[in-house]
C-alpha cells in the first residue's frame, strides 16, 4: 500500500518538471496580461423593469437558495441570458458594485460565464450569457434528461479545473470567491461547463485598488483549499452522480478509504454511465478527486497542479 500510495502523490512534488512548470505559468501570466490590457467588454445597463419583463416577473427561476435566485431571461430583442439578484447586503453601495460589475466584465475564460450587463434600481441584478442546457445538476439528478457521457464529464472536470486556475493566478486582483458545485455551474449548448458564481473575495471600500492586508495569505489559502475541496466533491459527483450535500453515500470517506479496486468502484460509478467509460480515465480521476479532498490538511497543492495532474492522467489537455 506504501508504494501504491506514493505513486499518488509522487507527481505533485517530485516528478512535477519544474522548469515546465515554470514556463506554463510565464505563457498564462504573458497571455493575461495581453488580455488584460485590452478594452473591458461592453457592459450592458439595464433597468429593474426590464429585467422584470425579461424573467417573466421573476417567475423563470432556474436555480434558488438561501443566498442567491438565477432567473432565465428573455428580453424584447430576443436576447435570452441567464439573470442572477445580487443580496443587498453583498455590496453596502453602489460604488463597491460597479467595481464588482468592472472586475467580472474583464474576465475572460471559455469555462467562466461572460457578464453581459447588469441592472442597479431597487434591487442589483447581474446578466449573464445564456445557457442554454441549465445546470450540471439538473443533468445530474432529472431522470428526464439526456444522462451525460463520459466524454462530457471529463471535459467538466478539466474546463473547472482550469477556470479555477485562471481565477486564482492570471487575475488581478487574484482572489475570487467561487462557488463551485453542480448547481452554480451551467452548461451551454455544446455543453461546455460555466462558472457561474464568481465574485470578489474581499468587499472593496471607496473604489480603492484591493488591499493586499484585506485578505492575508493565510486567508486567501484558506479559500484556496477551500475551492479545491469542492472540486474534489464536483469530481465525486460527476462520477457517482450523487452529492456529497443530499445525505447519501460519505463520498469523501469512500474516495479516501478507497484502493480503487473495480467492484468498489462498479458500485459507486453513476448508473447512467452503464459501462460506457475507460476504467484507466475512471482511475486518474478519481486518484485527482482524492488528492482534491485532502488538500485541505496539505497547503502544498495549488490548483495549476491539479489542473496538470488532470490533463496529463487523462492524456489530453484543454
């Protein structure tokens, strides 16, 4: 077990080639900046009525919790978008949310939803490119729907991985707070994954650049872990079909406990998968998914490692 445990966790400290690395990071952080220095993408302003209109008085409501509604939106040109009502007590002014509206207007990420507009009446809404095929769980969890191929549930897991990498190391300000789960993540017609839920870590005073003490490195590590722990759980969940949340199987006991024999596994994986998926993939990612969950006791592992740890177990990359 010494031996097989090793070669887990060998390819993150010893065999991660650090010169490779190093020059990934460089090409990121140099293609960023280009990016960056480029115009911000036109931010629609729309009213509170339109948005009210667009959403059918609020009636189109695709995702809702405790802390956040996402609406499905149609407005007057035929423009459809996905909606989501910003919490007053997320920003105390409108000052710390245009800035919030600026920032997530500039970033730019295939697996990251375009802001397209935003309202700012009586209540703060923000517009999102349209998605057309809802949210991960829906596909998930509606024995109506279509059940997701394998093919497609690897692409997730990788297109995630790398937003989260974009958003922790090729944005300024870097911390986002990301909420990642198979709810706040949507698809689009080609299923393409979509972060949905992304906002500034720390609340921003008076349109000042964000304070480096705001939010120490400790803070921003804690958050970091915290993000990768969840991708670990979006992994289980992509492969069992099942969520950690809804009081069913411990996932994450299972995937630590786990030696990844095939008859554990067969009675995890997903039974809308049938046997239409590569145990070798099936494998490597779910080592990934391990590693994810108990990153929260190591502060070594970052998501640029996962990220390359995924593409290079599944042999392909993004």
């Amino acid at each position: 077990m010494g031996h097989h445990h090793h070669q887990l966790t060998d390819p993150l400290n010893l065999s991660m080639e650090p010169l490779i690395f190093k020059i990934r990071l460089l090409i990121l952080a140099w293609v960023h900046f280009r990016s960056r220095s480029g115009p911000i993408s036109l931010v629609k302003h729309f009213s509170n009525k339109d948005i009210k209109k667009a959403t059918d008085g609020f009636r189109r409501i695709v995702y809702n919790s405790s802390k956040r509604v996402v609406y499905r939106a149609k407005f007057q040109n035929g423009h459809a978008a996905i909606v989501k009502e910003v919490r007053a007590f997320e920003y105390q002014d409108d000052t710390a949310f245009y800035r919030e509206v600026q920032l997530l207007g500039r970033l730019h990420h295939r697996h990251i939803a375009a802001l397209n507009g935003f309202s700012c009446g009586h209540k703060r809404f923000l517009v999102f490119e349209n998605m057309e095929k809802g949210s991960l769980k829906e596909h998930l969890s509606d024995p109506l729907m279509t059940p997701l191929n394998w093919r497609i549930r690897l692409q997730i897991a990788v297109g995630i991985a790398a937003a989260l990498e974009y958003l922790h190391f090729f944005c300024d300000p870097p911390m986002y707070h990301v909420s990642v789960s198979s709810s706040t993540i949507m698809l689009d017609e080609n299923f393409t994954a979509k972060l949905c839920d992304v906002s500034l870590l720390c609340s921003v005073e008076n349109n000042n650049p964000l304070p480096k003490s705001k939010c120490s490195k400790e803070c921003r590590d804690d958050i970091c872990k915290h993000t990768i722990f969840q991708l670990g759980l979006l992994i289980l969940e992509l492969v069992t079909g099942q969520s950690s949340e809804e009081g069913g199987v411990d996932l994450v006991q299972w995937v630590q406990d786990s030696r990844f024999r095939r008859r554990s596994i067969h009675q995890m994986i997903d039974p809308d998968l049938g046997d239409s998926y590569d145990f070798k993939e099936l494998k490597g990612l779910l080592a990934v998914a391990k590693m994810c969950v108990q990153s929260i006791h190591k502060p070594t592992i970052k998501t640029p490692q996962i990220l390359w740890y995924l593409q290079k177990k599944l042999g392909k990359t993004q």
